[in-house]
C-alpha cells in the first residue's frame, strides 16, 4: 500500500512540475504580441574599412490585454545568410554582456515583459545585405528589417 501511495504521488509531483514548465519559463499565450525597437535599422556604407558595431534592441511581449508578461520564452534568429556571404561576425550580445554565436538564440523577458540584447553586425569594406531579424514566442512573432548598403 505505502508503494502504490509513493508511486501516486511521484506521479502527481512530477506531473506538476513537467506541466508548470519548472518554473515561470514558458511561451507567450495566443493573443500575445511582441514589439521590437527599433523596427527597422538601415545602414549607408561610406568607409572602404570594414568596421563591427553594435546596435541596441529592445524586445516586449505582451498579452491580448496589452499587459506586457514577465518569464516568456523568446527565439531571436537572423538570416543565415549574413554569416554566408562573409559578412560576419554577425551575432548577439546578450542582456548579461556575453557574446551569442551563431545566428539564433533563445531568451527569456524580465519582469517587465521585456528582453534587451545587442545586436553585432559588420559594415564597410563593402559590406551588403538585408534581411529580417526574426523574435518569435508560439504564434506570436515580429520582424525588425536590417539592411547595410554600399
């Protein structure tokens, strides 16, 4: 008796944790929008050096009610293609200072329903191309437009 009481009851705890998600992570509900500042960056190539900037981004979700969420799990990507046609390194900062590689990563907003990171990008030296910045939760998504040319 006292097993099947104990077995019961691992199920029923771990039943609960698998189901909250082991802790506040989780996806951004239907009806969620997600905002990106700025929305579009644009960039004319006037120098014949090749330069790596930054630029800050600022990521918010919030709920069908405008409320912004705290905890949702966010994918950021960028088209692969930058790091193809050599213009790298193209990448993140993220929120902590640490350098992302790779031309995806996942994250999570604060208590304020936001997430802030860096974007890295070359320009210069001929530098040209375009693409969209990808922030998805679920079925929520928006896009920042990012375009360098000579």
């Amino acid at each position: 008796m006292k097993s099947i009481a104990l077995l019961v009851g691992s199920i029923v705890f771990f039943t609960l944790i698998l189901s909250t998600g082991c802790g506040s992570n989780y996806g951004a509900p239907d009806g969620s929008t997600i905002t990106i500042n700025p929305t579009s960056y644009s960039l004319l190539n006037i120098s014949a050096t090749s330069t790596t900037s930054t630029i800050p981004v600022i990521v918010t979700v919030r709920n069908k009610n405008g409320v912004p969420i705290p905890g949702v799990v966010i994918f950021i990507s960028v088209p692969t293609i930058f790091l193809i046609n050599g213009f790298g390194p193209v990448g993140f900062i993220d929120q902590n200072g640490n350098a992302v590689t790779g031309t995806q990563f996942m994250a999570q907003t604060d208590d304020n329903g936001v997430y802030s990171f860096r974007f890295q990008y070359v320009s210069g030296g001929g530098a040209n191309y375009f693409g969209d910045m990808v922030v998805s939760s679920n079925s929520a998504y928006t896009t920042m437009r990012f375009t360098i040319t000579p």
